[in-house]
C-alpha cells in the first residue's frame, strides 16, 4: 500500500502475555489474562484510536486543513497546521507534526518550493488518512488473534467447564471488532460530514445555482497562494428545458457533471491513494450522497422538455459511471447494488426514469413494477411535483392521475 496505509502495527503484548498465561495449563490464569486482552484492546485502544482519527478529520477539513478548499489551499491550511502544533492528544504526535509541518513556522513554509510544499500537504494527508486506517488494522487484528487463541484452547487443553469458560472470555474479542468497525464507520461518517460543505459548493458551483462566482484557477491544488497567479472559469446553469437546438448543443458541450465530477476527483484523489479500499468506498458513497441530494433539489427547479428528460438520464449515467469507476468493492460495480448503498443517488436514478415516461399513462406501471422489485422510494407527492417539471404534461391531468393513497 501507499505510505500512510498501516502507520499503525497493533502490538504484540496482548497476544504473547496471554499466550504466556496459556501455557501454564490453569484455565484460570488464562481467562484472567483473557480479559485483560479484551479491556486492553477494547477499552483502552479503541478510545485512542478513536481519538486520533477524530483528529485525521479535522486536520482533512477541505479549506481549513489538508483539503483544497473553494479558494484552494493557501494560508487557512497553513495557519491550521501552526495553529494546532503540539497539540496532539497523549502519546500521539502534535496535529501539525502528523500533517508534516514539521515545526516550521508559517514564514518558513511560504519559502518552500511548490514541489517541496505538494511532498509535505501529501505526507500530511497520508498520516491523516492512517489514522481511519488503524481502526480496520486493529479490528482484523483482533479477529484473527481470536482464531488463534481459540485454536491454543482446543490444541491444550481438556473438554470441561473451566475450559468452556475460557472459550467464552476469548470470545469476548469478538465483541471488540466489532467495536473497532463500529468506530471506524462512525469516524468515516465524521470525515464525510467535515467534507460535505465543500462538496455542496462543488455541486452549487456545477450547476450555477444563484449567488455562485467564477472561480480562481491556478496550478497547485488549486491555490493562488501557492502559486501567485489565477484565473477564472465560467460557470453555466443547470438547464433541461431544451430544445431541438438545445440538446445537439449540449450533447457536442462538456455537461455540468463533467466538470462537477472533475472537482470531485480533485477533493477525494488525494485520500483514495492513502484509505484502505473499504474505507475508500465508504468515503466515496457518503459523498455521492450528498452531491444526489444537491442535484436533486437544483433538478426540483428545472423545467423539462422530453430532450431535457433525456439528458438527465444521461447526466445520472454519467454519475453512476463516475462512481463505478472509483469504487474497489466489486458488489458495488452494479447499478441496483450502488443504488442500495446509496439512497439519495437512487432517489436520482428514479426521478430520472420518471421524467423520462413517454406518456403519463406510463407512470403507473412504472411505480407499481418498481416497487415489487424494491426499488421505488419516491412518495406520491413527489411524483406529482416531478412530473409537474414536464413542459409537455398538464398538471390538471398529473394529479387525476395519481389519485390514490401513499402506500
């Protein structure tokens, strides 16, 4: 793996002082010694741990840490790594040391080279990223330490209670991973909520929701800072109401979601190099949320042509495809299996395949089909505002149409 992968080795005490107790043969000793393991990793680790990958969110927080933010990674990043110095939590190195700062003050950093300032943000994000990865090293750590031990017990020693008891503090290890991955979830969910402010601007920016700006460019990681120059790239609204014209131009045009999933891969990249495959997929479907959750309420105020239906289909393939692309899992290669992973995208996917009925009459046998597949979330109402987007159908007609009760 990339630096920062397994920064953490689990060590070996637990395992040999309670092998130690096992080999006295007193299933007494042992289970004490069992139980320490269990309070030792359980208790004690999981709560340092968990606090060294609360701090890998902050020191990750897009703009304000090691993440390129709107106005790229200037001196907000590099007032954060200064200002959190030593002030890393007991037995675990200062914020900034682990980001790579190095102890260097702010006026030392500027005099770096660009090259010598993408090594250390890069360094920095790779010990950041170690930190999610503890938690999943030590939860498989401590699963196969419980196969091992419940191996010794069968290899020495005799069928009985004393021994069945013993079985059953070992078995207390399960317990523990499933703390660990519990925590790592927890801290995964953390680092996606740290981000979803930027990734809410890249969405925003995409699509030319009101109140956006041009956006300064420049030529590392985004940072005028850095690199003392920018320039400024125009942004075009989301917009389906398209005619003949329209949609030949579109289709020959990069999309809004071209460019919104190129600013996404710039925000996640650098993490995806360093995160374990799981947690890099777990990163990667939160996001998505939270970018189908954007584009879902831009798209509630769109007008649609049956061509602008068509290019949403095409925009949510695009999406879908993104992701596909970048997931590891291969259970999450499928439309059906990404879609339950993540709820707001399949929520995308279905109002694209109800704006994209040929005929109202349609509608029903869509909804009724795709609920006995377990597939359609969108409420009544719902359907009757989405439908309502389309410039070619009547209101008055949506609505005698879906007159029944919400299941």
């Amino acid at each position: 793996k990339p630096l920062g992968a397994f920064f953490f080795l689990p060590p070996p005490p637990p395992r040999r002082s309670t092998l130690r107790a096992f080999a006295t043969g007193h299933t007494g000793t042992a289970s004490a010694a069992a139980n320490v393991c269990v309070d030792v990793l359980g208790r004690v680790l999981l709560e340092v741990l968990a606090r060294r990958a609360e701090l890998g969110a902050s020191l990750l927080r897009p703009g304000e840490g090691l993440l390129a933010g709107q106005s790229g990674l200037g001196h907000a990043a590099l007032s954060f790594a200064k200002s959190t110095a030593g002030k890393g939590f007991r037995g675990v190195q200062g914020a900034a040391a682990r980001a790579g700062a190095g102890g260097k003050v702010l006026g030392e950093i500027n005099d770096e080279t660009e090259e010598q300032m993408r090594m250390r943000t890069s360094i920095g994000v790779a010990r950041a990223a170690a930190n999610f990865n503890d938690l999943e090293v030590v939860a498989e750590y401590t699963k196969r330490l419980e196969g091992n031990f419940l191996k010794e017990i069968d290899a020495g020693y005799p069928r009985g209670h004393d021994t069945e008891q013993l079985r059953m503090c070992i078995k207390g290890l399960g317990g523990v991973v499933e703390s660990f991955s519990n925590a790592s979830e927890r801290a995964i969910e953390r680092l996606v909520s740290t981000m979803l402010p930027r990734v809410r601007q890249i969405v925003n920016e995409a699509v030319g929701n009101e109140g956006g700006s041009a956006i300064p460019a420049a030529s590392f990681m985004g940072s005028p800072v850095l690199s003392g120059a920018t320039s400024t790239v125009s942004s075009t609204r989301l917009d389906y109401d398209l005619d003949d014209r329209a949609f030949e131009l579109a289709q020959l045009s990069e999309g809004y979601v071209g460019r919104m999933c190129s600013s996404l891969d710039e925000l996640i990249e650098p993490l995806g190099a360093h995160f374990l495959p799981k947690l890099s997929d777990a990163l990667l479907i939160g996001i998505l949320g939270g970018v189908s959750t954007r584009l879902e309420a831009a798209i509630r105020k769109s007008k649609f042509t049956p061509l602008g239906a068509i290019s949403l289909d095409s925009d949510v393939r695009y999406l879908m495809n993104f992701a596909k692309d970048r997931l590891d899992s291969p259970e999450l290669k499928s439309n059906v299996t990404l879609c339950k992973a993540c709820l707001p995208l399949a929520r995308l996917n279905q109002i694209s395949l109800l704006l994209n009925v040929d005929d109202l009459e349609d509608v029903l046998d869509l909804i009724s089909v795709s609920k006995r597949k377990g597939n359609w979330d969108l409420k009544l109402d719902d359907a009757k505002t989405l439908l309502s987007l389309r410039v070619d159908f009547e209101g008055s007609k949506v609505n005698d149409l879906l007159q029944m009760d919400d299941e």
